[in-house]
C-alpha cells in the first residue's frame, strides 16, 4: 500500500463488542474456579497423605491389610499387637481330636509352644520401612505367621499321648549326635519315621490359636510321622562338635607336659539335642576344669603348719609337727579359660602353670620346763592327771610338778579294758549308781559309788570301797574305770576342775 492510499476502517458494533468481552470474562471465571479447584484438592490429597503417613509411620502403626493369621493389626503398635498375642497364648486353647485319637484340650504352655510376641510383632511392622508400601498396603493383604518356639520334649510327649494306648502308634526318633570313642570322633545319627501325629501339626494349631485370637479345633488323623529334622542337620552338628576336638592342647607342668587324649577331650563337649533353631555343641568350662586341676596336681603340696612346745624363755623345747610350705597353682582359672576360648575359636592352646607358695605358720606352745619329756606337755601351772596302765598309778600334776602320787589304782579287766588318749574331765558325782555290761553280756549294777570323775562317756576314776589292795599286785581288774582308795578318790574329786586333762596311756 502506497503513502497516498486511503485505509478503510469500518466500525465495531457496540453489540458485537459486548459479547466478546463477556466470553472472555466467563472464560476467565471458569479458569480460576479450576485453578483454585485443583489447588485445593491438591492441598487436601497432599494433607491427607501426610496424615496417613504421620499415622501410620510416625505412629509407628501396622499398615492397612496387615494381618497375623486371621486376624487384623491394622493401625495397631507395638505394644497392642504384643498384648494381643500375650493374651491369646495365656487366654485360649487348642483341641485336637480325630478319628481314633485320645481328644485332648491344652494350652500352648502344655504344648510345650511359646510365642515370641516381639518378634512377631516386628514382622508385623517391617512394612512400615518402605516407602512403596504406605501406597500399596491398602490394596494388598500381609498375613503374617505367629514366630513359635518350643520344647521338643514337651512337644512329642504331647503328641504320643494322643495316641496313647493306640496299636501302631510310636513317635518318630529324630537325628542326634554320639560320640564313637573307639573312632576317637562325634557321628551322626539318622532319625527314623513314626506312626501317630505328627508334631508339626500341633504347631499348626498352635499358630491358628494366635491367628484366631480364639480357643481352635485341630482335626487331624493318624499317619506316618517324619523327624522334625534331617541327617544333614545332624551332620553339620557333628562336624562342628569335631571341629572343637582338632586343635592341640598343651600345658607345660613344671618340666613336664600335660595333653589330654582325645576321649578327655570329647567328654569336654557338650552336644546339645538337635533343636528348632541353630544347634551348637559348646565346651563344658567345668570339664575342662577337672581336667587342669588334675593335670596341676604334680605341683601342688599341702601345707603343714608347724607345732613346737616353746619353755617360758621362748626356747623350742619340742617340735611336734614341722612345718611345710604350701604350694599352689595360680593360674589354673585362667590355663582353663584359655583353653576354653582358644578351641572354642578353632585355635590351638599352648600353656604353663604358674605357681605360688603358701607360708607355713609356726604355732607355739608354752609348757612348764621338763614338761616335754612327760605324757602330756602342760602349760607352767596347768593342773593334769596321768594315768599310767603300765605301772597301774595315777599321778596329779600341776604344770611338771607332781602334787599327789603316784598312787597305785586298778585299771579295766582285759575283756573291759580302760580307753586311752588325751581325756578331759566332763562331770562329777560325789555319790553314783553305775550300770553297764559283764564281758558275758549280763548286766551289772553298783550303788553308792564315790567320788566318781568322769573323763570319757562312762568311763571315771572313783573310790572302790569293796576293793583292799591297788596297784600291780592287786587281784581282778574294773569294768574299764580307775578305781582308787576312797580317800585319794576324793582327793582327785576335790582338786580336778572340770575340763581338767585326762592323759590314759601304757
């Protein structure tokens, strides 16, 4: 178009115009309701997912579809799933009954079945560690299985008596683990099938009465039982119970050594019943004990405290037990741990005792001065009676001097011969009844018997009015007391203290 040409605009109606402007606002309207419509769905999803997973993971809550057994732990804690399980195993029981079966109701303790409740429970909430599974968990059920344990003992003693008194029923012996000490080794032992009820069973049960969170109803039926476990289980034990048998064991005892033979060393193991959970044979710490201690035994010596009669000065006058230093092992707690730790890490031990002295003591006796050459070594002062069955006297001393005697005396007959010994006067009877027993076995009975001194249970030294001479000429003999005149009788009786020495000696 040329400068010089005319451009032609034509007018907009007013009507058209309107128009226009009013699709444009309603346009516009409508964009923002969207906008604002999306912005605050947005904000709601976006609030209730932090809801949920603030419940559910902050919460640390089961996820939606969470289930052990048959039963819902959705949304619960730690704490209530572990109660719930708690009161099922305390609360409900199971039934078993069957066609030819003894019926039987039991709890899970009865079972010899316990279950672990934490262990459970963290099954329970392992989703909770996945981000994946806050979205997926409401669409998918997680039935998760009670974590048992039990006792294989109480398990088929349980088992048998369903079928106890049944023909053909036997339970099924499992695979084990013996020491062969003729192959210097530890071999397995395979298991063999029973016929009954087999104990897996009773688990079974065992976990619907937790699913359930109910008393449960297990209806089973007779059929051959396999073991629990397998010939290969029972040869990993072996090998490892073998393994504990391989490694050396040496320890030095003074100048010599000390190594225990292989059947020592098995009866050092300690193999366990092949279990439900990871068997392991272990060293016995107090088998190996005995073991080094006899193997320390060369070296040990006993110790002797020594006993001398010292005079008033202080001077040994008599050594009446020498002393003998001790010697003990000082490390026989440590050698045992050792060997103990080292065997137990596939690693050989090598060792030495260490020894130590224990001192003897000295206990020192003061007696009177001469007292040492005498039947018995009185303090100085110290009152005693001797009775001497050879020269048929009885002497009263005071430290090493004689205060009365010797005086002539009639010991026991030699069917009823006086004791001999170290004595001490027990009791006193200034006027007795004796009885007791003739040689022949009859009874005898003497009254009125005085100043009796009893030294040893019946035995007593007294006065003998019936008798007139004493001494070694003197006819007869006693029924095992000292009898005196009565007037040195008495003389003893007055003088000697209970508790007073009683030395009886040829």
């Amino acid at each position: 178009m040329s400068d010089n040409e005319t451009r032609t605009i034509t007018p907009m109606a007013s009507g058209d115009a309107s128009r226009k402007r009013g699709r444009w606002s309603a346009w516009s309207r409508r964009t923002k309701m969207v906008v604002v419509g999306g912005t605050i769905a947005g904000v709601a999803i976006v609030a209730a997912a932090a809801s949920y997973g603030i419940y559910y993971g902050a919460g640390h809550r089961a996820l939606p579809g969470t289930m052990i057994g048959q039963t819902s732990v959705s949304g619960m804690t730690r704490g209530e799933i572990t109660q719930m399980i708690s009161h099922a195993e305390k609360s409900h029981k199971l039934t078993v009954t069957g066609e030819g079966l003894n019926t039987k109701t039991a709890s899970l303790a009865d079972l010899g079945v316990h279950v672990d409740a934490n262990k459970t429970a963290s099954q329970a909430l392992a989703g909770n560690g996945s981000l994946s599974n806050y979205f997926s968990a409401p669409f998918v059920d997680t039935r998760i299985r009670p974590v048992l344990t039990w006792d294989d003992a109480t398990l088929n003693a349980f088992a048998s008596s369903l079928t106890e008194g049944v023909d053909g029923a036997f339970p099924a012996t499992e695979p084990s683990v013996h020491a062969d000490e003729a192959a210097g080794k530890f071999v397995a032992v395979d298991g063999k099938k029973g016929h009954g009820v087999a104990p897996s069973s009773l688990l079974k049960g065992a976990e619907s009465v937790i699913g359930t969170d109910a008393d449960y109803t297990l209806k089973t039926t007779l059929g051959d039982i396999e073991p629990m476990k397998t010939l290969d289980d029972a040869n990993k034990l072996a090998e490892q119970a073998n393994s504990l048998l391989s490694p050396a064991v040496t320890v030095s005892v003074g100048d010599s050594t000390a190594t225990p033979d292989v059947k020592q060393r098995m009866s050092w193991v300690n193999v366990p019943a092949i279990g439900q959970e990871a068997t392991t044979a272990t060293l016995n710490t107090d088998a190996v004990k005995q073991w080094v201690d006899a193997a320390a035994k060369p070296l040990l010596v006993t110790r002797v405290d020594g006993s001398r009669y010292v005079n008033e000065k202080g001077d040994v006058v008599l050594e009446k037990v020498k002393a003998v230093d001790g010697v003990n092992v000082a490390n026989g707690d440590a050698v045992t741990q050792g060997i103990v730790t080292s065997l137990s890490d596939g690693k050989a031990y090598t060792g030495a005792f260490e020894t130590a002295v224990n001192k003897a003591e000295w206990k020192d006796t003061v007696i009177a001065a001469g007292a040492e050459k005498l039947a018995y070594p009185a303090a100085p002062g110290e009152k005693w009676i001797d009775i001497n069955l050879s020269t048929r006297t009885t002497t009263a001393y005071e430290g090493a001097t004689v205060v009365r005697g010797p005086v002539y005396m009639v010991p026991g007959a030699p069917e009823t011969p006086t004791v001999t010994g170290r004595f001490a006067v027990e009791r006193k009877v200034r006027s007795d009844t004796m009885r007791g027993f003739n040689a022949d076995g009859t009874p005898y009975k003497t009254e009125n018997v005085p100043y009796a001194t009893y030294f040893y249970q019946g035995y007593a030294l007294h006065g003998a009015p019936w008798r007139s001479s004493f001494g070694p000429g003197a006819a007869g003999g006693s029924h095992g007391c000292i009898n005196l005149p009565v007037g040195e009788a008495g003389w003893f009786y007055n003088w000697a203290p209970t508790g007073t020495v009683v030395v009886s000696h040829f």
